[in-house]
C-alpha cells in the first residue's frame, strides 16, 4: 500500500486546534498573573482577549476599561461598538477577528498605563502573537504603537501605510476612543475608517 499524501485541510484543521489550545493555556496562567499590585487589587478579571479559531488579523489596543474589566472581554463599550462598526463598513465581521490589549488589567479610574505597567505585561501579548502567528496586526493608539514599534515614533507620522514587521504586516492607527473624543468630523475617525479599509484590503493579498 503506498502512502497516504498529507491532507492540507485536515493539517489545518489540527493547527488551528493547537494554536487554540496554547492561546487558552496563555490565557489561563495570565489569570493567575500578580505582577503589578496596583492593577491586582482593583480589577475584576484578566482580559486575556479574543482569538476566533483561525483568525487572520489581530488588533491590539491599550488597556480593559470598566466593562471589559467587569466582563472579561476586550473593547465591549462604546469604543468596542463603533470599532465594530467600522469593521462591518470595511468588510471585516468582529467574529473573525482577534483583538487584544497591550495590558490585561484595568488601570483604576482607566487612567492610562504606565511603562513599567506595559513592560511587565506584554509577554503575554507577544507570546499569544507568536501562537496566533496573523500575517496581520493593528494596532490601535499610542500605547500599542509603542509595544510594537517602541515609543520614540508618531502615530500620525506611521498610519496609513503598511509596514513589514517582524516576519508580518503591521498597520498602526488611532484608538477609537479617540475617535469618540474628536467626535464624526475629526482627523482619528476619518483616519481609523481609512485605516481599517487599509487593513481589509492587506488582508486579502496577504
Ligand atoms: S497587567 Fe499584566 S503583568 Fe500586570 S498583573 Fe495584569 S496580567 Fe499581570
């Protein structure tokens, strides 16, 4: 009997299942995670993230707020609805995509992150973007700018354009909290819907 050729669907199909496994192993020992005795004695939950099976595109943002925190989930309030929004107008269904944050606990008051807070942290992130391995990140606002590409460059000098980033694309824009803040007609929204359609289309020839 001569031997079975690999089934490409069913590898697949077994990738997929283990990078799933290993992302809910990381997501179990980062519930665990006491590092940062400030955030841990304020928060509700560790907001691992959302990793649908076989996800292409990952968005990474800052930090859970107040119903992320509550939840467990990322960006579930008024910036997780019109990130939602934005997505279905490019073609992108939240369902496909993962998202994540740079932090997993809430700062008190959603004050913003400090470094060392995000430095203790994203071992977390990186070790779900080297499971996940998307051909694709977003990154969404300053502080994921700064875990990507450090913190010595402008996000309004680095949108719109895609960059190669370690073995992978890499689009950056703005949060969409800041969307919000500037309100319909400012510079960030024009610039996350412009960007995000950006992404839609990389997805596609990546
Ligand atoms: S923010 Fe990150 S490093 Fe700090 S306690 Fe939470 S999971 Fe641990």
């Amino acid at each position: 009997m001569s031997p079975r050729a690999p089934d490409p669907a069913a590898l697949d199909v077994a990738t997929v299942a283990a990078r799933c496994a290993d992302l809910d192993e990381i997501a179990d020992h980062a519930r665990g995670c006491v590092a940062c005795v400030d955030l841990v004695a304020n928060r509700t939950t560790v907001v691992a993230g959302d990793f649908p099976p076989g996800a292409r595109l990952l968005l990474v943002g800052e930090a859970p707020g107040s119903q992320e925190d509550a939840l467990g989930r990322p960006f579930i309030g008024k910036a997780g609805q019109l990130l939602d929004r934005l997505l279905d107008e490019v073609g992108l269904s939240r369902a496909g995509v993962a998202v994540a944050n740079v932090l997993k606990c809430r700062p008190p008051a959603n004050r913003a992150p400090t470094r060392a807070e995000t430095t203790r942290c994203r071992g977390w992130l990186d070790r779900q973007v080297a499971v996940l391995d998307p051909p694709l990140v977003v990154t969404l606002g300053g502080t994921a700018l700064g875990w990507a590409l450090g913190h010595g460059v402008r996000l309004m000098d680095m949108r719109g354009r895609v960059h190669e980033w370690a073995g992978r694309r890499l689009i950056v824009t703005y949060h969409p909290s800041a969307a919000i803040r500037f309100g319909p007609a400012g510079a960030p929204m024009a610039a996350l819907r412009d960007d995000l359609r950006l992404a839609a289309e990389t997805l596609c020839t990546s």
